[in-house]
C-alpha cells in the first residue's frame, strides 16, 4: 500500500452520478487534509448512462474489477446507491483476484449487494459507510468527512457506538439483505451483531421482508439484531399501526434472536461507519 497519498477509486455499480459531487468531495477532503490529501479517481464509467444504470452491465462489472484487482489502489469506495449492484456481483465475484483483498470496500444501501458476496468470500476490509453521492445531502459533508476520516485512519467518531472488537458486526439495509439470502452472495453472519436499516419502503414491505430475513437459518444463528433508522416511511392505507421498532422486536421474538436495541445507521448524514466483521487497528 503507499505510505504517503492513499489512493481512493470510485465507481458506480448501480445508477450514475452528478459530476459535481467530484469538486465538491475533492474540496472537502484538502480542507481537512490539507498536508496529506487523498488521491480520489473516478472510474470514467461512474458518468456513463445506460437507462437507469451507470453503464451497461458489462461496463460496470468491468469498472468494479479495474479498481478491485489493481494494486495501486488502497480503497474501492462505492459513489453511491440506488440500483444495479446485484446484476453485476456473481460476474464481479468470478472476476476479483486475490490482490482485491488488500484494500478496503466502503459503501451501503444498494453496495450491499457486493459487500455481501465479498464477505462471504472470506474479504476483511469492508464497511458500511458513506459514500461520495452524500455529500450532495443538506448537511451531507459531516457524512462524508466520516468516511474519508475512516480511510485515512481517523475513524474514533466515525464508528457506530455499539462496534467493539469483541463482537463481529455486519450492517446491511433491510430490503437488499432480504434479496440476498438464500442466493450465492449469502455470507455467514454465525454469531455476528446484525445492523439493519432502510429508507422509503412500505411498512408492510419492512414486514414482509423481516419475515424472510429472520426466518432464514443462516440468519438465526446471528447474535442479534439491531435496528437502524428507518426513514421516508411511505403512508400506509389502511395504518399499518405499527412502527419499524415494533415490527422487529416481533420477529426477533418470533425467530429467537435477540433483538438488541437501535443503530446509529441510516440513510442520512448520520449514518455511522459499521466494519464487517471486528474492526481493523490499521
């Protein structure tokens, strides 16, 4: 790894993103480390446009494995969410090389497609974590500052306060865990502290799909369950007359995992750095 400027890929495995966010992170990160600024590269792929997609499938996959296998780069960071990383991560997934593993995987909401099929190939250096498309949020420096804090190794406020090196932990949203189980990209999550949030789903789509992440069997053998923030809820008709809280305690009880309190995770500028597995002093 280089010792002196971390070198920073970017790419965009689902939708595109707005070319502004490069200055406005680039800015961000020499004000606060304006003697050892980080080298951010954006894959040129992050501002292809394919229908909803940065890129066919093809482009993005390729994209993914440019930054993953090169060893020049100490860290992939996902530019942002919305929807693509599952049509890519078996075929990312044959492709990644052994030399991928030695830097570090940082994204959340539809990134958790790819970090899943990741950490179940035995891949250490990932989190659930902002990404650079944050920074165009009210507010959105303060996440995004976290994240570049984390990566340059700052990380004592970034990280979610219940993470310690005693528990392993995982963080994924809600709706894109529940896409994941039962596929190739499962990982073992056996004795892990489980993070999960989620943003603009029904709270009958939030039912539907505890009902599938706890009833799996890989899931249950997690050592609990903490919720996240669940925000831009949708109206139900008729009231679901339950809360997101309310809907996990009742499948944790129902499965027998422990239900373990609330995450400072979400998709907001609070959003904290969760690592998966314990995490790294390095």
């Amino acid at each position: 790894m280089h010792q002196n400027k971390l070198l920073i890929g970017v790419v965009a495995p689902g939708s595109r993103i707005d070319s502004a966010i490069v200055d406005k992170v680039a800015d961000l990160a020499s004000r606060l480390y304006p003697d050892q600024t980080p080298e951010i590269v954006y894959h040129p792929q992050c501002f292809l446009s394919s229908g909803h997609f940065a890129g066919d499938d093809a482009q993005r996959t390729a994209a993914f494995l440019e930054i993953a296998n090169d060893e020049r780069f100490d860290a992939l960071w996902f530019a942002r969410g919305g929807y693509g990383s599952c049509r890519i991560a078996e075929d990312v997934m044959a492709g990644i090389t052994d030399r991928a593993r030695r830097k570090r995987y940082l994204g959340y909401s539809d990134a958790g497609s790819l970090l899943a099929g990741l950490y179940a190939r035995g891949f250490t250096r990932l989190a659930h974590a902002p990404m650079p498309a944050d920074i165009l949020r009210p507010g959105g420096e303060a996440a995004v500052a976290r994240a570049l804090g984390y990566l340059m190794g700052q990380s004592e406020d970034a990280i979610e306060p219940s993470v310690s090196t005693d528990t392993k932990t995982a963080a994924f949203n809600i709706t894109i865990l529940s896409h994941v189980l039962g596929t190739p990209l499962q990982p073992d999550l056996t004795g892990h502290v489980l993070m999960l949030e989620e943003v603009s789903e029904h709270m009958y789509r939030i039912d539907r799909a505890m009902f599938h992440i706890t009833g799996n069997p890989g899931i249950r053998r997690v050592a609990g369950i903490m919720l996240g923030r669940c925000s831009q809820i949708p109206r139900n008709e008729p009231d679901f007359a339950q809360t997101e809280e309310d809907v996990v305690r009742h499948w944790c009880a129902r499965s027998g995992i422990p239900y373990l309190g609330r995450a400072d995770i979400g998709h907001d500028i609070d959003n904290k750095i969760v690592p998966f597995g314990r995490p790294l002093s390095d």
